[in-house]
C-alpha cells in the first residue's frame, strides 16, 4: 500500500540533469522525510510528485494515479494538501475566512472549527492575516494544507520561522495528522524535526537517492562506532586513561569504541579504583545531522568527504 512510488525519475533542465534516476517508496501512513542540499534535485522532484513540473522519463505515482496525466490533476487535488514555503494569501481576510473560504473548494473538507483548534490558532480566529506574526502566519498555511483533509500532505520547510516551543507545537500537529491517517512527505533544514517526525528518511545529492532508511539506521548509524565523552581529570594525561583517545576540545575527550558496554566499565572501573570523577561522562552515537553531513557537502551537493559543513537551507517555493 504506497502513498507514493518514485522509480528512476530523471529530470533534464537544458542539458542539467536536475533528478538522475531517484527512487523511493513512502508507504500510507507514514511520515516521511525528504532530505538534501541545495541544487540537490529535492525541490524538482517534489513539484514533479504534486503536478506542476512535467518529467523526463520515470515511474512517478501518486495515491495510485501519475500526476503528470492532466486528467488525473482534479482527482488529485482533491486528496492531496501542499504546505509549501510562501503561500500568497489575501492580507485583509481574517484567518477563519481563509481557512473557510478555501474548505469550499473540496468535496469532503474538515470542519474550520477542527483545524483551527488542531493548527493552534484558537482565539485568532478574528485576526487579518495581515496582523499574524510569522509562526501564527506558518500555522495558517498548515491549515490551509489540511482543511481539504487530505490523504496526502505534502510539507516544505513546515517550522521555517518558528521558535523552538512553536515548532515543537507544530510537531505535536503532524503526529496527530498521521494518527488520524494522512501520510505526509516532509522536507527539513532541521535535522531534529526528522528525527523527531519521519518514519522513514531518504537523503537525495546530485539528483540520486544516495541513502535510506528509517533515523535510526539510515548510514549505518546503528553501528557506528558510539562515542564516549568527559572531562579529562586533574593531573592526569590522556596517555594515562585506559583507553585510546580519539578526540580533544579543551579539557573535554573523546573515546570511539564499537561495544560501549565493556569500555565503560574499564573507564569507570579505573576511575573508581583512583578515586577520580569524570565530569561531563556521556556515551551517544553518531546523530541524524552526523550522518547527513557525512553522506553530502550542502556547500556543492557532492558527497562529503568528512563531516563539519555548515546546516543546509533550501530554497522557497510558491504555490501556483
């Protein structure tokens, strides 16, 4: 049961070939997260998936249908929503006349109501868009994704603009999205989000998928060699701790091991033999944005030779 199959999809702008070969698979249901660099081809293959860009050759479905076939576009705008990163909206209409006026155009909407209060805008029902601030303006635009109640939702950059306990709220909306059915393709600049939200996770550079997975496997990340961190004691050296040193910031060290379990045991034992603290002791794997920044450079889009770029924006897309 796919929501959307994408099989070998390329795309050709006058001799630059912006999508070269893409494959995927996001299944009803799930939430699913679309990652990449700028110029990485992300954009292009979305707008090809929601209808507005043609493609060159490749399978392309949507809830069963190709919308790239004109006489499937109703159908699918019918049961599908698009949060996309500047949607123009009438500054003088208050936010339930909006959210209201664009429920007229599908057969079987939400109640306003219902997706003013799930989008947090309860008690700015009143309110001109014109007079919203940024994140209330954000949560409009998800609203007006899912006032159609999609199957379907397509988000861009959905908590661009938000603070950290807004997006957090925003986060909250998505998963009771899913709850109540709708499958949902996200793409994020926030690492954190996609962890937070995706099921499953592909990161596309230089036009191919160049891997997939669910957040917590994508890359290898599960076993990856885990690291162990603290604060070099007092009057002791790093040759002198009983296990190699792979890293130093300051005071602060750094030990990789493949089996956490046994090498902390030796670390801890030692210590506690010595009488000594290890302040700041802390055990984790490599994170969601390690291995992102591992597989693509967003400075150039080709793959990375080691991590450290700098956090990747993505262009903004008008709806049409």
């Amino acid at each position: 049961m796919s929501a959307v199959v994408v099989d070998d999809l390329r795309k050709n702008y006058r001799g630059n070939e912006a999508v070269r070969g893409a494959s995927f698979t996001v299944t009803r249901g799930e939430i699913f997260a679309l990652l990449g660099p700028n110029g990485a081809g992300k954009t292009t293959t979305l707008e090809i998936l929601e209808g507005f860009r043609a493609r060159d050759s490749g399978r392309v479905e949507v809830l069963g249908r190709d919308p790239g076939d004109r006489a499937e576009g109703r159908w699918l705008r019918e049961r599908i929503g698009l949060v996309l990163q500047d949607i123009a909206v009438e500054p003088y209409l208050t936010v339930r006349e909006t959210i209201s006026r664009n429920a007229g155009y599908y057969p079987n909407p939400r109640g306003v109501d219902e997706v003013i209060e799930l989008t947090g805008l309860a008690g700015k029902e009143r309110a001109k868009v014109k007079d919203l601030s940024g994140g209330q303006k954000r949560r409009l635009d998800l609203a007006l994704g899912v006032i159609g109640n999609p199957q379907l939702l397509f988000l861009d950059e959905p908590t661009t603009g938000f603070d950290p306990s807004s997006r957090h709220s925003a986060w909250e909306v998505v998963k009771n999205l899913q709850a109540t059915g709708t499958t949902i393709l996200l793409t994020t600049h926030y690492m954190d989000e996609a962890q937070a939200l995706a099921d499953q996770v592909a990161v596309i550079v230089s036009g191919r998928i160049v891997a997939s997975g669910t957040p917590a496997t994508i890359g290898g990340r599960d076993s990856a060699r885990k690291r162990i961190r603290f604060a070099l004691p007092p009057g002791v050296d790093a040759e002198n701790l009983p296990l190699p040193v792979t890293g130093r910031a300051g005071r602060m060290v750094t030990v990789e091991v493949d089996e956490p379990t046994r090498a902390l045991h030796e670390l801890t034992g030692w210590a506690l033999r010595r009488d000594i603290l290890l302040d700041g002791l802390t055990i984790e794997q490599p994170s969601l944005e390690d291995v992102y920044l591992s597989l693509a450079d967003p400075l150039t889009g080709q793959a990375a030779s080691a991590p450290g770029a700098p956090q990747l924006q993505s262009t903004s897309r008008s709806r049409s």
